[in-house]
C-alpha cells in the first residue's frame, strides 16, 4: 500500500533555516501536503503543493517535490520557537484518503 | 468559529468497556473523518463518511462503528475497548471529498483514550 516516510527529529538553531524530508511511494498522488501539530491541539494544514509543480514558496516556507525521486521537502526560512512543532507530510490517496507520515519533531533552540 | 468540536477531550476505559467518542462540525461540511494517532506511526484512517447517510472504512476499521445521521456529526462508538485502542483520535472535515485545495482537511483537537 501506498507508505509515506519521515525523519522523526530535527533540532535548529533560532534563525537557522529547517529542512524536513518526507518520501511517498504512490505516484498517483494529486496533491501533497504539510501539516503541523503543535502540542495538545489537532493539526493544522500549512501549505500544499499540486504534483505538477517543482516548488511552491509562502513567505518563510517553500515547498520542493522531486516527482521523480517521490521526495518532498519543507524548508523554513528563519526558524522561531513558534515554529516549534511536530510536522506532517500526506499526500492523496484517493478520496480525501490522506496518508500520513509519521511526523517530524522539530524543536528550536536558543 | 467552533469548526470542529470532539468531546471528551480525556477518558480512561476499562477493557471491555464500550463508549462514543463525539465529533461535531458547524461548516456545513460533506466529507469527515476519523484518524487514530499513534506513536511513530503518523495518523491513520479509522472512518470516513462522504455525506449524511454515506460511512465507509479505512485503513483500521476494526473494533470501531460510525454513523452519519446529520451533516454536522460524525460519532465514533468503541464496542469493546481493547488496550490496543489506547491512542489520540482526531476527527477532521472537508468541505468535499477530493484532494485538493479547497478541500483542505479541518481537525478537532483530538480525544487522548487510555484503555487499561
């Protein structure tokens, strides 16, 4: 069946740029999401990318896809503590059925 | 803006004990949905429903009922608690079924269910 993966770790310095990776295994996929998590509360949808596009930039995120590879990364300009988070990459599998990595854990420090 | 509202947002079970998680939606939404969250596992697809009347299974049916009465709620009944079932469960909507933009996936902020 169709397998979402990430890194389940990354820890930045304040100002640094983060760099999350995520690799699908269905082709197939329309559109490819990030979502992020912040503790306690249910996810929030923070960019998307449709499958024929190479990169999608908004304001501090920009989004890569590698179709070919099936890698899609998230990269953050200027980290913030308030971008500390765990992050989720899906993509469609038919049907609203998203699947789901298992989310990377970003923390930012000082 | 309520969004998506689950109750409760705590509960701890006894095996074999059954119970409803509630989910509610105020958008007007077709299409939603139930995910379990499990530790270095992502979110996984428990139900869905793509309209009042409309439920199908997902990736993990198993020990879990749905119903789709009215548009705006979406229970998920546990029939015979197991430990196995200890996780976060969301439930999310979309304003349709697709993927896409506009179709972006709305979530409640989660139930955590211990099952001892």
């Amino acid at each position: 069946g169709e397998d979402v993966e990430q890194s389940l770790f990354l820890s930045v310095r304040e100002g640094d740029s983060s760099v999350i990776n995520c690799t699908y295994t269905d082709s197939s996929s329309t559109y490819l999401y990030w979502y992020k998590q912040e503790p306690g509360a249910g996810l929030q949808l923070l960019t998307y990318i449709f499958s024929n596009m190479d990169m999608k930039q908004d304001q501090r995120l920009t989004v890569l896809l590698n179709k070919k590879d099936k890698h899609l990364s998230l990269r953050i300009a200027d980290t913030q503590t308030g971008d500390s988070a765990i992050y989720f990459c899906a993509c469609s599998g038919g049907y609203n059925k998203l699947i789901f990595g298992a989310g990377t854990r970003l923390a930012v420090h000082p | 803006n309520a969004g998506v509202t689950q109750t409760p947002k705590f509960q701890v079970l006894k095996t074999g004990q059954s119970m409803t998680l509630q989910c509610a939606q105020d958008m007007n939404h077709e299409y939603m949905s139930w995910y379990r969250q499990d530790p270095g596992m992502g979110l996984r697809l428990i139900h869905y429903s793509v309209g009042a009347g409309i439920t199908d299974q997902g990736e993990v049916p198993n020990g879990y009922n749905v119903s789709r009465s009215t548009t705006e709620d979406f229970p998920l009944r546990l029939l015979s608690a197991a430990p196995s079932q200890t996780s976060v469960y969301f439930c999310a909507s979309n304003p349709t079924w697709g993927t896409g933009p506009n179709t972006e996936a709305f979530f409640g902020q989660g139930t955590r269910l211990t099952v001892v």
